[in-house]
C-alpha cells in the first residue's frame, strides 16, 4: 500500500498493489498493521455499501457523536469524493480536498474524524463501499451544504445540471453555521 498526502496532511489517498492477468485481479485493500502506521486511526467497526445514480450527491455529512473516520473506495462507477476541516484548531479549517475514486484507478481515500464527506456520482452509476471507526449514530448527523461559497468546492457536475439530493442534503447547514469539532 502506497499512503499518498493531499492538501490536507491528515486526508491520504490509499494507493494498493493490483495483480491481474487475463483471468482478473487480485488487490489487498486493507491492512491493520500498516494502515494503524501510516494514521493512526482507531479500528474499523463497521463497513457500508450504497449504490448511486449519475448525478446524485451525498453529503458532505459528519457526526457530532461518535464520530466517524472512513476509508472510501469505488468498485463499480467513479465518484469526485470530498473531505472538508471542520476541526477548528487545524490549520486547515474549512479547507476541503477533492479526489476522483474509481473501479479504475481503485484508490482509496482516509477521512480522519472531524471532516464532513461527500461524493457526487460521475458515472452512469456508483457502488461505494467504506470502513467507518465507529457505528452510524443518525441523532448526531450533520450536513453541509455542498454548494457552500466559503468552502467552494469544485464539482465536476457532469453537463453542468445541479446534483439530485436528499431532504436532509437540501436542508443542510452552510459552513457558518454548522457545528465544529475543537
């Protein structure tokens, strides 16, 4: 595996060894040892899996309580996957780093605790699938506008159409106003 830095020190692009022939693949995605080195970060307790449609936007979500550290990956699709700071004593605060994900270049992206997330669908379809460090807590999730002007996050939106979004997305708070971890 292959710890990649991004704008944000603390947001790493997971490169992995791929092995294929013309039978397939073969690619180890995750490592305990190596990945608790490389961050530090508290072992995973749950993984999830969703599939989107072209043009859906998730996000960019957090939780207030038991915050979540999540390692992201595309098996089928490609998605423009965001990270933004809401740690208020980071250097980077507010800051957001934004990486293309895909069944074809099969990186991988570590959000640590204490940044919002969010993807928006690229392709015909997506199937992301993530390890979190602690358990879905829906009483504490927050969401940020993904349009937010402070944080001015670069979509590629595919023909320039607005992303379909959930109730709770359309409702979200802008950066301002969003509650921030210490």
């Amino acid at each position: 595996m292959k710890f990649i830095d991004t704008e944000i020190e603390d947001v790493k692009i997971v490169e992995v060894n791929v092995f294929g022939d013309e039978r397939g693949f073969f690619m180890e995605t995750f490592r305990a040892d190596e990945f608790m080195k490389q961050t530090g970060a508290k072992p995973f307790v749950q993984d999830n899996h969703s599939k989107s449609m072209q043009g859906i936007l998730r996000g960019l979500h957090y939780q207030q309580k038991q915050t979540q550290g999540k390692l992201v990956r595309v098996i089928s699709g490609a998605v423009y996957d965001v990270a933004v700071d809401m740690r208020q004593s980071s250097p980077t605060f507010g800051k957001a780093v934004g990486v293309v994900l895909s069944a074809v270049n099969k990186r991988q992206l570590w959000v640590p605790e204490g940044f919002a997330h969010g993807f928006y669908v690229m392709t015909e379809f997506a199937e992301f699938v993530y390890k979190c460090t602690d358990y879905y807590h829906p009483e504490s999730e927050v969401s940020v506008s993904w349009d937010d002007v402070e944080l001015a996050i670069d979509w590629p939106l595919v023909d320039g159409k607005l992303p379909q979004l959930s109730a709770k997305d359309t409702d979200a708070f802008s950066f301002q106003n969003a509650p921030k971890f210490d």
